[in-house]
C-alpha cells in the first residue's frame, strides 16, 4: 500500500476527478480503469484497488443521480426495472464464478462490445449529420416507461419512448451477471442497452446507467467494507476527487450533445472491448 | 397527494444528504487524523459507511414513493432490488 505523500495524495484526487467526469458523462463506473491504475501506477493490492474502486463507483452514481433525477435526464422507472434484472444477474454470476473460464466469458464479452461499439458510432454519426432533435413539448405517454427531459443542447424538450424493454431486461441480465464473473460495472453494457435497443436518446442513457450501477456496486462495496479490505484514507482522497470530477461532469452532461457524447462512447466500448480481448488471449 | 415531483425530490434529497453526510464524516475524519486524534480512522470510516449504504436508502425511499403513488409494479421492483441487495450484502 503505497505512504499518503502530498505528492501521491494530489495524484490519486487528480485520477479521481478525471474518473468522475468520464462516470458521470458516459454513464460507466470506472473501475476497469481505475482498478489497473491503482495497481499498476500505486502497487495497491488487486483487492484494496477493487474496494477503492466499488466506493468511488457508488460516489459517482449517488452524486450524479440526484441531479439528474431533478432534471429529469435519469428515468427511475426504466432504471428500477432494469435494476431487478441486473440484480437477479449478479447473482447468477456470482454463482456461475467458480464454474466458468473467466478467459471465455472475456473473449465472448469483447467480441460482443466491438460490434455494439461500431453501431454507437454510426448511430451518432448519423444523429450528428441531421441535426439535434428536440421534439417540443411533452407528448403523451404510451407507455410507464417513457419520458422526457430539457436538453439545452437540443434547444427543447427531448421526448422519447422506450422500446424492447423484453430483450433489454435480458441483456441487462447477462451485463448483472458479467459484473459478478468479471468484477465490473456493467455501465458499459447499460448505456447501449438502452440506447441502441430502447431508443433512449444518449443523455438520458448516461444518466439512467449512473443510476443503476451504484446499487450493485454498494452491494459488492459493503461486502468488502464488512472485510476490512477497503483502504480508508486512499480510498477517502480518490472519493473526494471523484465528487469534484461528477460535479463538474453533470455540466457537461447537461450541455453536450447526445450524438457527441455516443461517438466518445463508442470509442470508450472499443478500449474497452480490446482491453477484454488482449487479457483472454 | 403525493406526486412524481414530490417523488423525485424524495430521491434527490435522499441521494445529495447520503453524499454530504458522507464528505463532512469523511473530512472531520481526515482533519482530526491530521490533528493526531484518534477518532480520526473511525469517523473516515463512518464517512465511507454512509456512502456505501446511499444506494440502500435510495431503494428504500423508491419502495415507500411507488407505494405512496400506487405504482404496485414499480413499487414491487423496488422491493425485489432491495431483497436481492440485503442477500447480496448479509451473505456476501
């Protein structure tokens, strides 16, 4: 564990902060960043770094939703019933854990993110060539699912419907059961769950996902703390970064554009994608 | 009558006091450690408890405002989160 220097103190906030912002923009926890860096970069043991990063995911998550539930961007009613399945998921993959190669199960989940990553860049590249769609005033609802929010950017309201919530509960069970096999998130399967199947335009899907991972990340987080094995003053220090990035990253979700935001998410699907590749093989 | 903004507000305010309970825990934590109390670790570990458990309370406060707005359904999901996430955490 590495000794709390001014100068190392200054790099884990630093590191915290850009987490945050990239967090509360994309919709995604971090940790599959966060957990190599403090390993890496800080020689924290794996288990202290996965603590450490669970406890700045929940940070992310909780700070972020309060805001975007009052602006409307986070929609609860979508984001609880994906929970159910991400929830019931976790667990299956916690139980499955011991049964399957975590090689396969990282192959089979970067072979998957490399298509999902080239669709959110055509799709946002093609939202991007026709413009910003505000859509006026609230429409009525055809479902519980769906919803609408101001989107400064747009110059409007933005209303949409949620579509396929069937398949996308299921999909949201398997991104429940990788986080259970593989430790992470599953910000990065949600995002375009709800995007690229549901039609929920991209604020939104950032906003709901921030949503939902801090609950199964609190679940894990706690079962550490119960352990002893979250490092309290590092993790304390890189939480406070990670407030000030969300704080600032809620702006800037706030004012950019969806179709940006996707083509940036698309290229965070494919690191991500590659990085699952190069570690199977 | 308890209505989606009341609902909504409910949730934040449940969120953004979990979160600055946490920061003022986890700061009196570090400044008394500076200080060279020894009450310091025990509040920074407070601190991170109750950011820890923020979702928790977040679940709990979407069971009670479904229930309020007669949303069975969601209020039913809620429940199940919350059922899975207590497992989760006592048997994890």
């Amino acid at each position: 564990m590495p000794e709390l220097t001014p100068l190392i103190s200054l790099a884990l906030l630093g590191f915290g902060a850009a987490i945050g912002l990239l967090g509360s923009v994309l919709g995604v926890g971090g940790g599959i960043f966060m957990v190599p860096f403090l390993v890496l970069v800080f020689g924290v043991p794996i288990h202290q770094a996965v603590a450490a990063s669970l406890v700045a995911i929940v940070a992310t998550s909780s700070a972020v939703a309060a805001v975007n539930v009052e602006r409307g961007l986070a929609n609860i009613r979508l984001g609880i019933a994906l929970e159910v399945t991400t929830a019931l998921g976790s667990v299956a993959g916690a139980l499955l854990a011991n049964r399957l190669s975590g090689a396969a199960v990282q192959l089979l989940f970067g072979l998957t993110l490399l298509p999902v990553s080239v669709l959110m860049f055509l799709k946002g590249r093609r939202a991007l060539r026709h413009g910003p769609a505000a859509s006026g005033p609230r429409a009525a609802k055809s479902s519980a699912f769906d919803s609408a929010f101001y989107d400064p950017a747009a110059g409007g309201h933005t209303n949409y419907e949620v579509r396929n919530m069937a398949p996308a509960s299921g999909v949201s069970f398997f991104a429940g059961s990788l986080s259970g096999l593989l430790g992470i998130g599953g910000g990065v399967v949600q995002v375009p769950v709800m995007n690229l199947l549901c039609g929920v335009p991209m604020k939104a899907a950032a906003a709901t996902s921030n949503f939902i991972i801090g609950v199964s990340a609190a679940a894990s987080a706690f079962v550490y703390f119960r352990r002893g094995l979250v490092p309290m003053e590092l993790t304390g220090v890189i939480v406070t970064g990670v407030l000030l990035g969300s704080f600032l990253g809620i702006y800037v979700l706030y004012k950019a554009r969806s179709e940006k935001l996707q083509i940036i998410f698309s290229a965070l699907t494919l690191l991500v994608g590659l990085k699952m590749l190069f570690g199977a093989i | 009558m308890f209505q989606e903004k009341d609902f909504n507000r409910l949730i934040q305010r449940t969120l953004l006091g979990g979160v600055f309970l946490s920061v003022f825990l986890m700061s009196a934590g570090f400044g008394l450690s500076l200080a060279g109390s020894p009450s310091g670790p025990g509040l920074l570990r407070a601190g991170l408890l109750a950011l820890i458990l923020t979702p928790v309370a977040r679940v709990v406060m979407l069971v009670y405002g479904y229930w309020r707005t007669g949303e069975s359904y969601f209020a039913l999901a809620s429940f199940v989160v919350l059922a899975v996430l207590a497992v989760s955490m006592l048997a994890g």
